[in-house]
C-alpha cells in the first residue's frame, strides 16, 4: 500500500481547495457539482468556480471547490489537491498545487519524470485503464471516468457515500440503467484509492451542520426566478455569454408556473431577437403596452441597446436590464470576469443621461434585486440595470433559502386607469402634477384620454413636440430629479464596522465581496482595523457620503482596470479625490482575498510615511 505523507500545513479539515482540470465538452461539469454537492449535504459551507473556455469543446477547464467551514465566498489562490485529467495542462496542475499538497493523476499510460516536484504528494489512478475494462461505448468512457475520479476524491477526503448515491439516484429519477453505470464508475475508483492508498488524507471533509437554512445556487438562475415573481411577462434576448442561462432560468419557470393547467395557455411571451438592438426594442415596446418586461445581456449588447436606452429615458418607458458583466473591451475574454461596466450602465446612451443601477453581490441578492428592478422601473418610468458578472450569474453560490412574502403585490407606479381619466380635464403625459419629478402614465385602450404621443425628439411637459430651448430643458431637469430620487428607494448600502475605532475604510461592490470580507478578516487578525461598506445602489445614497467623510482613506475593491466605481463616486459625491485609493484586479479571473490584502497594507504604509 502506498502511503500519503502529511502536508506542509498538517491536518486540515473542512478547509481546503481541490481544482480539477479536464478538457472543455468531455461531460466533467456534472462530475464536479457532484462532488461539491456532496460537501453542501454533508453540512459543510462550499463554493464552486469554473474557468472555462470560450469555445464549445477541446480546449482546457478547471473547477475549483472550496471547502471553507468559515463560510468564506471567494477563491484562496492555493490549491490543496489538483486533479489532474487534462494531459496538456498537467504541468500548470503541478505548478498550481500548493508545497505539501497532493496531486492526483490518471496513471494509465506513463507521464514524465520532469513534471514531477518533490514538495507534491503525486497519486496515480489507472482511471481509463479501469473504465475501458468496465465500459464499451466511446463517449460512455468519457463520461464514466469522470465518475472514476468523484470515487477517487470521495475516498481521499472521506466524502460520504450515501450522499453521492442519493445525488446520483436524484440525477437519473428513473433511469435505473445510469444509475448502475454511475456508481459503477465511482466505486471503481473509490475502491481503487481505498486499497493502494492510506486513506483519508490529512486534509478531508467531516459532517458539519452549517448549512441549514441554505441552498446551492447561480445568480442567473436566481435572476429567472426574481422575473417571475415579480411579474415579468414579456422577456427577449440575444444570446451572449454569460447572460443566456438567465433567460433559460425564466423560461424554465414561466413552463412550470406560468401554464394553465386547464387550457395549457401561456401567461408569458419569450422571444429570441435577431440581435441586442431588436430585443431591447421588443421590450420598451412591451413595457409601453403594460407589461412587466425585461432583456439579459452583457456588456457588448448594453453598448449597442444604448440609442434605445436613451429613449427609454428620455421618452420615460420602463424596461429592466440584466448585465452580467464579461471581460471587455470588445468580445474580449467572453467566459472570464470583471466589473468593467459600471460606468457603462450607469450612463447608458449619448446625451445627458443617468441611470438606475443595482449591483447584487450573490444569487440570493439576483433574485431580490431582480423584483426591486421592476418596481423601481415602473415607480420611476425609466430603464433599471441590474449589474452582475459571470462568477455570480455562472458559479454555484451557497446561499439562504429565497423568501417570498405571499401578501406581496407588485407596484405599477403612477398609472392612471378609465375610471381616473374619465374624471380629469386633461391628460398631459409629462406633467409633474405631485412636484416629485415622476408624472402620471396610462395604458393603450384605457381610455381615449389618455392617448399620448410617445417621442425621442425634443417635447414639452405637455408631450408635445419643441424646439425650444426652455420648453426642452424643463423636462429634461425634471427627469434628472425624478431619477436622483431614487437614492432613497435603491437598495441601500450594507455595512461593516471594525472592532475599534479606525481611520481607514474600504468599498466594494458586487462580486468583489467575497475577497473582501475575508480579507478584512485577515487584517483584523494582524491588528489592523478596516470598517466596510458595500454599495447597492445607484444613485448614490447620503451614506455613501457620510462614510467616506468619516475616515482618512477609503480603499475602493473593483474588478476593472480604469477604476470606474472611483470615478462614479468622484462623479456623483462630494468625496475628496485624495482620499479615494484604488485596489483594482482586472485579469479576468475570480479574484481571491490576497490581493485586498496586499492593496490595502500597500496603501496604509504609503499613508502612515506621508
């Protein structure tokens, strides 16, 4: 039997990362949710990132699992065990694997002596040799050695068998046949590792009860959801990366909650446009009907909507916008990730415009926010973008459970009915009646009162076309009130005060989160305190303000290379520009807490030697 030495860091359980490397289109995806799914079900907080390529298949993959029974978000940066089935990357897999830590490989055919290291703990699995054996079928074997390796992992880190077989039974309901081949596959490998290896390693997962009260999931899969509970009707889109399983999501509920059951009929239109400019069309002219509607998209379909963003504002039309923000400029990185559009949503389109703008920071704040679009789109009679990225619209997120208050009715705004026109004089569409900046709207065939002329050419209060100047710039005043006021109803920020009293702050947004927080954790246990503020919303609230005149300097954490959250602030804030120092992290992938770390203590010695 071969024998496992200890690593560097010794015995750790329920902390620590495996990274799996397989090759695009091979079928490894459901592999790995397994794993991390048996995790989550053993009570033990998870989180999965997946770095994978922009073609269909061939070329490298990696997902990363970690095991954190602190509950921690981000990515570490370290990997403890690198699973090693993609050939032509086994040597960055190698490279990547932590001093101490364990690589496991597919030994099946001789690999060279020159990737070895002395500092890796190197495992060898006859995976294919052992699949070929057992399986026929080309494409069966692909798929079945990636089950060999789940019952590898399983018997290394001591995963809980009953809870694999469960997800597997669950996976295949019915199909008692898959079921057999699944298991089959896994408890060869399993086996296998049990026999010729010491088992569990030292680093290893024991059940826990952490993760009561959660539930695995993606942010455009919650997104989807937020859609149909909040009302949306009327959904179109042009397929990008990373945005199109949000649509997928929609549609997949609207099927199973939106259908009669009586007569079949649909209560939900879903159409796939010719492009990004066709579908953002569809839905100002939905949402100008009476519908709930709605596009998903990514930062290259934002930058050609934004003509008819700029009419939807001018010409006052809810829509809602999901950006599930990519790497840019132009196609850029498609499957990687940043926050490179913040200043791109925030004002969409050419002239003086200014929207509003949600940023969650998971799937469970999707699902929310994506409710809270709605309403503030139809409160506000204007385009809302909801901003979030490709690691939380794609990767798994282990969250609480979504709560919905049954008694909820959704908030059409300002719309005036039959019986309302039919008791007024005179319907002027853009006329601040309540001095709030937000005028009154109606619905085509209420009433023949509330008829009106919809423009993206200069128009008056009264909604009838001008070229004058006075005439132009009132409405266009009374717009931009109406939208600042809505820093009071968006989602408001979420704080974080340190344990003692402190000069320095920090900011993020979104996704950025994660690395964040944890990296606050890190400092604070070198003594070195940091309050923390996460923004929500756009525009900015008073407490934006307020906190960063509370502290000497404020670290602004963002995933872009032109510090654009900075600049929005800067913009829109009375902040002091010195006070401001960026962290920034652009490369693409995920980011994890070191670099916050790193930025910070960079900039607090910069500080303290003025």
């Amino acid at each position: 039997m071969n024998v496992v030495t200890d690593t560097v860091a010794g015995t750790r359980v329920n902390d620590f990362v495996i990274k799996i490397g397989t090759v695009n289109g091979t079928g490894s995806a459901s592999a790995n949710t397994l794993l991390m799914k048996t995790v989550f079900r053993m009570g033990v907080p998870v989180v999965g990132k997946n770095l994978f390529p922009s073609n269909i298949q061939g070329l490298p993959t990696w997902y990363e699992i970690r095991v954190t029974k602190d509950g921690y978000q981000a990515r570490t940066g370290a990997v403890d065990l690198a699973v090693a089935m993609n050939a032509d990357t086994y040597d960055q897999d190698l490279a990547k694997t932590a001093p101490g830590g364990y690589l496991l490989y597919d030994n099946s055919w001789p690999r060279p002596e020159l990737l070895t290291r002395d500092d890796v703990n190197v495992i060898g699995v006859p995976l294919s040799s052992m699949i070929n054996e057992r399986f026929d079928k080309a494409r069966t074997r692909v798929l079945m050695k990636n089950m060999a390796y789940v019952g590898a992992v399983a018997a290394l880190i001591e995963l809980d068998m009953d809870i694999i077989r469960a997800l597997v039974t669950e996976t295949f309901s019915s199909k008692q046949h898959l079921i057999d081949a699944n298991m089959d596959a896994i408890d060869l490998g399993y086996r296998y590792v049990l026999d010729n290896f010491t088992c569990p390693l030292p680093i290893r997962v024991e059940h826990m009860d952490k993760t009561d009260g959660y539930i695995m999931m993606d942010g455009n899969t919650a997104a989807g959801l937020g859609c149909v509970y909040a009302g949306a009707t009327f959904g179109a889109w042009y397929p990008i990366t990373p945005s199109t399983s949000l649509m997928d999501g929609y549609k997949m509920f609207c099927e199973r909650y939106r259908v009669d059951p009586e007569t079949g009929e649909h209560n939900f239109c879903i159409i796939q446009a010719e492009d990004e400019l066709a579908s953002i069309g569809m839905v100002i002219g939905a949402a100008w009907n009476g519908a709930r509607a709605f596009t998903p998209t990514s930062g290259p379909g934002i930058s050609l909507m934004s003509e008819f963003i700029g009419f939807a504002y001018y010409g006052e039309v809810p829509a809602v916008l999901f950006d599930v923000q990519r790497t840019g400029p132009s196609t850029g990185l498609p499957t990687r990730t940043q926050q490179s559009d913040i200043l791109l949503c925030a004002y969409a389109s050419h002239g003086d415009t200014k929207h509003i703008v949600l940023f969650p920071a998971d799937p469970k704040e999707c699902f929310e926010m994506a409710v809270e679009a709605f309403e503030l789109a139809e409160w506000f009679q204007t385009p809302v973008f909801v901003v979030s990225d490709i690691d939380i619209g794609m990767n798994d997120w282990m969250v609480p459970k979504l709560e919905w208050d049954d008694n909820w009715k959704p908030n059409r705004g300002k719309v005036l009915d039959a019986e309302q026109l039919e008791n007024i004089d005179k319907f002027y569409r853009y006329l601040d009646v309540d001095g709030d900046g937000v005028p009154y709207r109606t619905l085509p065939g209420e009433h023949p009162k509330g008829a009106y002329f919809t423009r993206g050419s200069g128009h008056d209060k009264f909604g009838l076309y001008t070229e004058n100047s006075d005439k132009y710039q009132e409405v266009l005043d009374r717009i931009a009130t109406k939208v600042e006021s809505a820093k009071t109803r968006v989602p408001a920020p979420v704080f974080r005060k340190a344990s003692k009293k402190t000069r320095w702050g920090v900011i993020s947004v979104g996704s950025s989160d994660g690395a964040t927080v944890e990296a606050l954790d890190r400092l604070a246990a070198e003594d070195i305190p940091v309050d923390y503020m996460r923004i929500r919303g756009f525009p900015f609230a008073q407490e934006v303000d307020d906190f960063i005149a509370q502290h000497d300097a404020v670290f602004i954490v963002e995933q872009n290379r032109d510090a654009q959250l900075r600049s929005l602030i800067l913009n829109e804030t009375s902040a002091e520009k010195a006070k401001l120092k960026s962290v920034l992290w652009y490369n693409g992938k995920i980011p994890d807490c070191r670099f916050v770390v790193n930025g910070i203590k960079a900039h607090i010695a910069e500080e303290e030697n003025k």
